[in-house]
C-alpha cells in the first residue's frame, strides 16, 4: 500500500504543469466577434494614427491568454524576447504551446523568439502553426515575409508581406516593399 502512494505520488511530481486539457478551449468565434468589425475598420481606415490604433487593439485581444497560467508564460516568454534570452523565451513559450496549443500568439511568440535566434525554419513552421489557428494574423504574415526575405528568398518574402498588408493597410512592413508597392 505505502508503495501504491510512493508511486501515484512521484507521478504527482513528475508530471508536468499545466497539460494541455487544463487549458481553456480558446474560442475562434468570440475572438472572432471581437476581431471582426476592427478589421473592418482597419481595412477601411484613412489614416495612419486610426489604422495603428485599430491594429493595436486587434494585438490585445490576440495578446490575452485563455487564463492566468497561460498569460503568465506568454508575459515571461515576452519578457525574455525583451531582454534578449532567446533560447529563454523559447522554453517558456514551448511550455504555453504545450499548455494551450489552440492560442496563436504563443505560437507566434515563439517564432520571433526563434526568428531572433536565426532559427528561420523553427520560425516559419511555427508561423504556419499561428496562421493555421488565426489566418489573418498579419504579425505572422509580416513575420513569414520578414523570415523568408532574412533567407534571401525576396519573392515570397514581398508575398507575404503583400497579404499582410491587405489585412494591414497601415503595417511598418509595408516599407519593405518594392516602392511601386508601397501604401
């Protein structure tokens, strides 16, 4: 018997924080309700000030973890991309991913991190992972486009960031545009 409680409690010990099905399900279509009528507004925004400040309150609401554990790791992840700990915020931010790996922004987080550290192919798969939970993420299309052109791959690169672009009429990455195509 005391062995039975030795062992559940070593598997106690050793399993790891917060497994996947302690996450809340991150809901797509209340993120969408939120999103929907800003990037409207954003598309049809006509200045730059109006624009930036639709995309930034899109980033907040992409930025807000399912709960508190998972808001933690993304805010620490952050924090170490900050402080230049790459390999740091790698870590924290794979163990959001492992949390809650329906939440685009811990996916996109880790591709900066990753992009950071020149670890460009990391990065896209975890770009496409992001675009795969959140298709208009235009931080991870200029990020794709940005990663892309660091691997001298102009065309796609400038694709990428075209799309981006279309969602973000206003993004800082639009500057790195052909000037012909430049907003």
């Amino acid at each position: 018997m005391r062995s039975a409680f030795l062992a559940l409690g070593l598997c106690l010990l050793l399993a790891p924080l917060g497994a996947a099905a302690d996450c809340p399900a991150t809901e797509q279509t209340a993120r969408d309700a939120r999103t929907d009528p800003l990037f409207r507004q954003l598309a049809a925004s006509t200045s730059e000030d109006t624009g930036m400040r639709l995309a930034s309150e899109i980033w907040q609401i992409w930025s807000t973890a399912p709960d508190t554990e998972a808001q933690k790791l993304l805010d620490l992840g952050v924090e170490r991309i900050g402080w230049g700990e790459f390999g740091e915020a790698e870590k924290v931010l794979s163990r959001l991913i492992t949390y809650c790996p329906d939440y685009p922004e811990g996916w996109n987080q880790r591709a900066f991190a990753r992009f950071l550290a020149r670890d460009y192919d990391g990065a896209l798969a975890d770009l496409d992972q992001t675009l795969a939970l959140e298709p208009r993420h235009f931080g991870a299309l200029a990020g794709r486009g940005l990663t892309l052109l660091s691997q001298g791959r102009q065309l796609p690169g400038y694709a990428e960031i075209r799309k981006a672009a279309a969602l973000h009429p206003w993004l800082n990455e639009r500057h790195l545009l052909p000037p012909e195509e430049r907003l």
